[in-house]
C-alpha cells in the first residue's frame, strides 16, 4: 500500500502535475553568480521578539549584561512560541519596541546588541552521530534552538514535528518556486551534506517511512550537487517540473501524492509533514553542531544593486545594512519587497531587521516594479480559474467580496486561497485579486473573533444576572423569616391567637423600662470591662 | 345518485387529503423554528441577541444587550447599537426583514474598541466599580485594590461614572497602524464601474 504512493525511483517516468499554476519569469541568475557569503558583524543587532504569529518570546537578559554569541536571550511563550539566541557577542544596549519587517509596519518588542567584534561562541557540544539520541530528545533539541520554518511562514519547527500522527512520507521542500529567491538553491549547491543530515534528524524524529527531497527541474546545479550527497542513504530525489506554485505545501503534496489535503485539515493529517531545505540544514546545526537558529541564508537582489547574492546574514542584522554591502543605489530603488515578487510585500523602513522568515530582499527599480495599472471591471475570461492551483474560481470570490458577502465568499473556498498570486498574475483587468481576499479574510477573521467575544461576554452576564436574582431572593427569604420570628421573643407569644392591643402596649413598655434600666447600670464598672476589656484595665 | 354521494367511501379521499395538509403545515412549522443544543426551540429573542454585540453597555437605553433583544422584537428601532455599529445593523435587518438603516445618532458615534484600566495606586478600594461591572471584569474586595482583567472588558464604560475618585482610564485596543489587510480603495468607490457610456 503505502509503496504505491510514490514512484519508485526519481527515474521513472511519472509526471508531476498539479492543475492551474503559472510560469513567470525566473529572476534568478543574477544572484547566483556567486557562492553564499558571510556578512561581516554590524555594529548593532536588533532582535525582535515576535518571530512567528505566536506571543512575543520573554527576555531573560537585562540591558548592559554582555551576552555571548548563541547564548539564550528569551524564552518561548505558550505553545507556538520560539527562543530567541544571540546572533554575536556584544553587550545589550537597549530592549524597546522597534520596527519589524511586517505587512503592516508593527512595532514588536526588540534587544539591541551592540556587537564586541569578537564573535565569541558560547561552549558547544557538538556531536558526531544523532542516532545516539531519542526521537524526543532529538525534538526537544531543535525546539530550544529556536528552529522554525525557514521557507517563509516560519512555524516553529519543534511544534510541527511534535504531532504522534502516523507519518509515511517526509518532504524536504527545495522547490522554491517563486521568482528572485535563491535562498534554498544556493544552500542545496554548495551545502546539501547538511540538507540530507537535517532530512535523517527529522525523519528520525517524526519516524516517517520515506523522506523525499524535492527540487524543480530548472535548478541543475542544485539536483547535481544532491544527487552526489545523498548516494549512500535511502533519501530519495525528485525533480518536479518549474511551474509557480510548485513549492506550496499543499500543491506540492497533491503533485507528489495525488492526494489533497483536506479543506481545514493539516498534511500530517493525511501522513505528510513537509519542511523547507534551509529549515533542514538548520536541524542539522542545531543537533550535531549545538548551534541554535542565529543566522539564515537571505537571497538580496534586484535592479537598483551592483552586486546581487546570497548572505549569510545574522538574524537581526538591519535590512540597509544588506543592501548597502550589495552595492545599493539608493536613487533607483523604488520599492523594498521581502519575500518574493508574488507573495512578498513592501517594506518602507529599511532600519527594520533580518528576521527568520526573511528569504529573499528585492531592491527594485522603478523599470523593474512600475506602479500597479489602474484596476479595470472584470470582463469574466476566466483565466483565473485556470490559474488558481487551490481549485478555487477566482473572479466569483472576487464577486461575493465586492457586494460585501464575505460569508459567501468563505462558501466558495476563500478560506482554502493560498494566497499566491497567480489570479492577480494573469488578471488582464490588473485586479489585485489577492488584496481583496486578504481583506476579506481579515474581515472574517474579526467577525468570528467578535462571535467568541460576544458569546463569552453574554454568559458572563447570564452568570451575573442569575446570581443578583438569588442573592435578592435570599435576602427577601431572610427578611420574611425575621419579620415573622423576632429575635428573643417568645415564639408562643407573638403567635396571632395570643395577639391583642393591650398585650402589645405592655410589651412596648417593658422594653423602654428594660433600656431605660440598662442606660442607668452603664457606668459600672462591670459593664466597661465586658464591652471593651482593654479599657477596664487599671 | 344521491345515494351514493353520502356513501362514506367519500370520506377516504377527503380525509387523506386532510390529513396530507396537516402533516405538511406540521413539517413546515417545524422546520421554521431553530432549535438549540439542547433540543428545545430558540426564540426570536435569542436569535437577535446572538446578533447584537453584548457588551451589554446600555448605550441602548436598555440595561443590557437582552433587554434590547427583548425591546427590538417588540418593534423597537434596530439602530441604536454603537459597539455594534454598521454590521450589527445589517444582520439584524437581514434577520428581522427591515430596512438597515444608519445608526441613531441620539445614541453617539461609531467608536473604537476600547478597553479600562484602573490606576491601581489612586484606588481606595469602594467596590462601586465591581458592582457596576455587568459582567464581573472587576477583580478586587472593599478596602483592597481593585483591578481590571482586560481579556474580560467588554469596554462598556459603565464603571467610570460610578468610580469617586476618577482612577478608571480607557485604553483603546488598535494601535494607530492597521492590524490587518485593507481592501483596496476602490471598494469604496462605486464610480469605477460606470462605463463611459453609462455616464451621465
């Protein structure tokens, strides 16, 4: 059974397929001129706190401590969270809230290191065989070396992999289909010993019965230097034909599988877990070298620099910084993405930091990335459709958003738009299809945030309202009783048969006799030293 | 002829008849109403007050969002909810079959949601605030400080007027940048689509 879901061997003539897709151009040779380099240390690291969508990480450092390189400086809050480590030796100038590299323009909580120069690595204990640790341990490793995803959604890793699913088939995602970024390429051509050893770590860990490492066909280079690393072990290598998105997780299943993931379930789901190439190499620093995620490699192009290529950047290192080392020109930059040139987004402060997830760094020119043509109606081509690898119709979503109909819009999948960009892509009425569909499940996502708000608020009034009532009605209940039984009456005498005018007037008078009697006795010494003891004392 | 026309073999198809369109009125009528999780009709009340924002505020005029629920299913205008602004608007009219109409003004303006904070140092410890927390955000007993649990705010206000000594800030929850993805301009503008022969 489960032999049958896969080809045998990279060899056989099996195509991978998966429908809709496009086919821009690559953008990817300027980069690759030359082999990965190492930055030189900045004077400042900013290190951003928010690494993933989950809660800010915790500092566990003060400002003026000195800090080694890979030593911890917070730890992981809640279940999605990632450590953060020094990304070099320095002293801790400052933790305030910075600009991060995000959509939006946020500010997250940052530590500011100021760089000694000396790049001196805290004691490490490398290893030589991973086999002599447990799954567990293994897992446990790479979650306190702050790994996660390094291809763009940065999930942490630890998380990922923590799943007791029944895995059958491990993919080591070097696809990289997006145009400019050669981040992965570069890493596979000149590093693929540490792929294929992170790609064993995680097999191990996640016990899976297969693990395949895919690349698109395009990248020779890449296919060749893997081919000869992973010779003498069961890895398996396949090359997919270059088609955007190929390197999406649920494509590149459903092209490997010809299984699709469900709508709302998760890959382990149906015995997949895929990681992206550098995310493996990563695993294999942290577990042989001991050295936790500190440095990623960051693909920096486009027309506005001299000299494209890939670093070798510390997380933290400032964006400009990057650029500056590339040769930028500041006058003909006119947009910042990070990321890709599908999915990437605009950055406007270029102090902001190198953070886990940033890839790729394109400084375009105004040739390169003129200003978006004005949108147009839509004329119903259809091409959308045949260019949605989701499956999904494009230009009806687009309908249900425009008349306000989110809820519609989520009934005919906008929940399962992987947001690519290959129905803006081809769009001949340049409709920013995915703007209005990231707009829209923003929209949906506030909306049910409201609903689980307002049902928890309305039980809290429910709770509140109940109690009110019967603690009133409590005390009408009390009140009744101590109306109908007075306290040191004789319970005979106030019964209704007994009741007369005269009785009554005669108590009355027994009782103001009784207090007139106690107001005479109150300068006794006996009654001080009852009522308040302390007092009576000589 | 007439003998037969009282045979009461006639009674089979006009009781069958019958007994077709009652069933069918019972299956209609049961499908009309909504039932809850626990098996038992949910009435039009629930329904509005599923709608509307609960944070029971009383901006209504109402002592809170039921009592408003209860108010607008007898006929009471559905534009009077601020928190809940232009989308609490449209599904109730889209529930209720009336016309979504702009909100009261009488009632105050859309406003941003907000959350309170007490100046835990200045507060002495009255409890005038627990007790006017409709729904027991307000963690504190006399004497002792009092404070807010923020996940619980349902930013309603109500605790600052009673409060005598003014120690209750409102804290807006967005930040000045946009926490999420702006549909272009354009959706705004329903000019765009008008081709230069429709043009007027």
């Amino acid at each position: 059974m489960k032999h049958s879901f896969f080809p045998a061997t990279s060899s056989s003539k099996k195509s991978y397929y998966f429908t809709g897709g496009i086919k821009p151009p690559a953008n990817k040779k300027r980069s690759l001129r030359s082999v990965i380099m190492d930055t030189p240390i900045p004077e400042f690291l900013y290190l951003s706190l928010k690494q993933y969508s989950g809660p800010d990480a915790i500092p566990v450092v003060c400002v003026g401590d000195k800090v080694l390189k890979g030593q911890l400086l917070a730890n992981a809050e809640g279940e999605l969270g990632v450590p953060i480590h020094a990304s070099t030796s320095g002293t801790i100038r400052e933790i305030t809230n910075r600009i991060i590299p995000d959509e939006f323009g946020h500010e997250a909580g940052s530590i500011c290191i100021e760089a000694d120069g000396q790049d001196t690595w805290i004691t490490r204990q490398p290893i030589t065989d991973f086999k002599s640790l447990g799954p567990e341990l293994l897992r446990e490793k790479i979650q306190l070396a702050g790994i996660c995803g390094l291809g763009g959604a940065g999930f942490p890793t630890g998380k990922k992999f923590s799943s007791n699913k029944p895995i059958d088939w491990l993919i080591i995602n070097g696809a990289e289909c997006e145009p400019y970024i050669t981040c992965d390429q570069a890493l596979i051509r000149e590093n693929p010993e540490t792929i294929v050893s992170g790609a064993r770590i995680l097999q191990r860990i996640c016990r899976a019965l297969h693990c395949v490492i895919v690349i698109e066909q395009d990248k020779q280079d890449a296919i060749d230097a893997l081919g000869t690393a992973i010779h003498d072990c069961e890895i398996e290598l396949i090359s997919v034909p270059a088609k955007y998105p190929s390197g999406s997780e649920r494509q590149l299943i459903q092209m490997l599988t010809n299984q699709e993931v469900p709508s709302g379930k998760l890959p382990q789901d149906i015995g997949v877990l895929t990681a992206n190439a550098g995310t493996a190499s990563a695993v294999h620093n942290a577990v042989i070298n001991n050295e936790p995620l500190i440095s990623r490699i960051t693909t920096v192009c486009g027309d506005a620099l001299k000299t494209p290529k890939n670093f070798r950047a510390l997380i933290g290192t400032p964006v400009s910084f990057l650029l500056e080392l590339c040769g930028i020109d500041y006058t003909s930059l006119s947009r910042l993405i990070v990321g890709g040139s599908l999915r990437g987004f605009t950055l406007k402060n270029l102090d902001a930091p190198i953070i886990n997830t940033t890839n790729c760094l394109i400084a375009g020119s105004l040739r390169e990335f003129p200003p978006a043509p004005a949108e147009l109606a839509c004329i119903r081509c259809g091409s959308c459709t045949d260019a949605c690898p989701a499956g999904l119709m494009p230009q009806l979503l687009y309908d249900q958003i425009r008349s306000n109909e989110s809820a519609k819009a989520k009934q005919y999948g906008l929940n399962d738009c992987i947001e690519c960009g290959a129905c803006a892509y081809v769009c001949p009425s340049h409709i920013p299809l995915v703007q209005y569909y990231r707009a829209a499940k923003s929209d949906l996502a506030a909306q049910k945030l409201r609903q689980r708000l307002s049902a928890k608020w309305q039980q809290r009034f429910e709770v509140r309202q109940t109690r009110i009532r019967l603690n009133e009605k409590r005390k009408k209940g009390s009140r009744r009783r101590s109306l109908s039984r007075p306290e040191g009456m004789d319970v005979t005498d106030t019964s209704l048969e007994n009741f007369s005018r005269e009785n009554a007037k005669q108590q009355i008078a027994d009782a103001v006799a009784r207090v007139k009697a106690r107001k005479n006795r109150t300068p006794t010494n006996t009654q001080v030293k009852t009522k308040n003891p302390g007092e009576g004392k000589p | 002829m007439t003998a037969l026309a009282f045979s009461p073999w006639f009674l089979i198809p006009i009781s069958l008849t019958l007994f077709m369109v009652l069933s069918y009125a019972l299956l209609l009528l049961a499908r009309n109403l909504n039932w809850n999780a626990n098996n038992q009709p949910v009435s039009l009340v629930d329904l509005v007050n599923q709608k509307l924002p609960q944070t029971q505020c009383g901006q209504c005029g109402f002592s809170g969002c039921r009592p408003y629920a209860e108010a607008i299913v007898k006929g009471e205008a559905i534009n009077k909810c601020p928190p809940g602004g232009k989308f609490t608007i449209n599904s109730l009219a889209k529930l209720l079959n009336k016309a979504a109409i702009e909100l009261d003004p009488a009632q105050g303006g859309y406003t941003v949601p907000t959350v309170v904070e007490i100046r835990e140092e200045e507060c002495i410890g009255c409890t005038k605030c627990i007790q006017a927390c409709p729904v027991d955000a307000i963690l504190g007993a006399a004497k002792l400080m009092h404070s807010v649990i923020r996940n619980e705010c349902t930013g309603c206000d109500l605790c600052i007027d009673p409060c005598p000594v003014d120690c209750i800030d409102v804290i807006p929850l967005n930040s000045s940048t946009p926490l999420r993805w702006q549909a272009p301009a354009i959706i705004s503008n329903p000019d765009h689509f008008i081709r230069p022969g429709n043009m007027t």
